[in-house]
C-alpha cells in the first residue's frame, strides 16, 4: 500500500548537450538524489539573457524524485549543472501508478537498492 506521507516529484532541467545530459543523469541517480531522469532533445530554448534574446539547442532532463530527495536535489543541482543560472522547476506528482509511485519513494532511502 502506498505511503501517501512521501510524495513524489517531478523536477526539470536543461543542458547544453546530450554529453552533458547524460554525465549530469547517471551522476543524480548514483548519488541518489533522484529515482530516474529522462533526456529529451535536442529541443530549442529561447530566453532572454544579459539583454539580449537568445535561442540555443538544449537537452530536457526530467527526473523523479522523492520528497526527501527534493531539498538534496536543489542544493547539489547547482554546484553540479555547469550553466551560471542552471533552470530547477520542481512540480509534485498528483497521481499515478501506485507500483510506480512507491518505487519513486523508496529510492529516496540511502542505501536502498529500489
């Protein structure tokens, strides 16, 4: 039965390359602070920075994670992204596949092989 006290959440973020992606992906699940990431790209960002409108080829990371990887998670993905002003948008998970759910949760116990 699912614990509804741990929620789940889904958070992204964008890098400059698939490289990068994938470097910064398998670091977040060995260091346990998500249960999975998806790269998804190349796809096109345009955003404003230092004044000036830009447009740049980047990769989606969209990871899972636990409640209790959340706050881990905004203070590693920093110091680990590479950009000066890395995006982390976190959004809680409402519903879904329970099994999947709890697979989330559990991930978030160090030492937990989920």
């Amino acid at each position: 039965m699912r614990n509804k006290a741990e929620r789940c959440w889904v958070a992204y973020s964008t890098v400059g390359s698939h490289e990068r992606a994938c470097e910064l992906a398998h670091r977040l699940v060995d260091e346990q602070l998500v249960a999975c990431v998806n790269i998804v790209g190349p796809i096109e960002s345009v955003y404003r920075w230092q004044g000036k409108v830009e447009q740049a080829k980047e990769w989606m990371l969209m990871m899972k994670c636990s409640e209790s990887q959340c706050e881990e998670l905004k203070r590693a993905l920093p110091h680990l992204h590479g950009y000066d002003v890395p995006e982390l948008i976190m959004l809680p998970i409402a519903d879904g596949h329970v099994p999947y759910l709890d697979w989330i949760a559990a991930s978030g116990k160090k030492g937990v092989g989920a």
